[in-house]
C-alpha cells in the first residue's frame, strides 16, 4: 500500500506542480520531494511546511504533506492536509480519493462514501469511483445506494470487471 501512495505522490505532484504554468514551486518542495524518495517522510514534511510558507497557494504541499503523514500513520494529520488540498484546488479530486481511501482503511465507511461523493462531484465519468462508493455503501449494508453506485461505474465502463463482481456481491444480498 505504501509503494502504491509513493508512486501516486510522485505522480501527482507533477500535476499539482503545474498549478500556474509561470509559477516555478520553491526550492524546498523540490527538497521535499527528493527527500520524500528517500522515505524521509519527516523531513519531506518540514519541507513543505517551509514551500507552503513561501507560497501559500500551493496546493502541491498540502496534497504531499497529506500522504507523508498518511504512510507514517498520522491520520488526523493526512486528514487535515488533504482537506486544505482539496480546497486550495477544488478543480481536482485526488485529495477527496486519497482521503476516502484512508477512511476505507479505517473502516470509516461513512467518512469514505462522504469523500468519494466529494470526488464524483468533481469527476462523474471515474467509473472506478463509483465502483469504490458501491464498495463502502455495501460495506455498511446500504445495498440500494450500492447497487445504484455500481450501475453507475458500470454505465461508464461496460468492460469494468470489478464492477461486475461487485454487482454479483450486491445481488446477493437481495
């Protein structure tokens, strides 16, 4: 799981980076991301503390503050800095799908389903979120809300065979 949030960070970051296409990220978000590679998740974060007070409107270190402290288990603090994320960009949806991922960890289905639908609202093409709303909806017993998230993941990707498994799930509990 860690490598699969690493990979995603690095990922992501390039995005986030490209916020202002004339704006260049200070040096220490750069530091931030080196260090970051060397699982210096620690010292990742003081880094971009210091980028985000250089320049407060980058989201980029919020977003990657959030997923050091989401791979060293500060949950409250991944929290935090995802939901600043989610609002410094809210043209993006990573921060809503990490978050709803961190609450499915927890088995805080009711925090994730609440995270996914901020996501759909912001991408409702992502068959593969609809699929993970359907998941967390069946998760907690709502099957008519499950069935519907999962019709709906199917309805976008007609091939999506985890939708389909999924549905199987749902149906069975009919």
């Amino acid at each position: 799981m860690k490598r699969i949030l690493f990979t995603a960070l690095i990922l992501t970051s390039a995005a986030f980076c490209q916020e202002a296409s004339d704006r260049i990220p200070p040096q220490e978000f750069n530091k931030g991301v080196e260090l970051m590679q060397r699982k210096d998740y620690a010292g990742a974060i003081e880094q971009w503390k210091k980028a985000a007070i250089k320049d407060p409107n980058l989201a980029a270190s919020w977003f990657n503050m959030a997923v050091a402290y989401d791979l060293m288990g500060d949950d409250s603090m991944a929290v935090w800095c995802y939901t600043k994320a989610a609002a410094m960009r809210p043209q993006d949806a990573d921060p809503w799908i990490y978050m709803a991922q961190l609450h499915k960890r927890q088995l805080d289905f009711d925090k994730a389903i609440e995270a996914y639908k901020n996501a759909v609202i912001i991408k409702p093409e992502e068959p593969s979120l609809y699929n993970s709303l359907a998941i967390c909806y069946d998760a907690i017993m709502e099957f008519d809300s499950a069935l519907a998230a999962v019709n709906k993941a199917i309805a976008r990707d007609s091939l999506f065979a985890s939708a389909w498994v999924n549905k199987i799930i749902i149906l069975n509990y009919y």
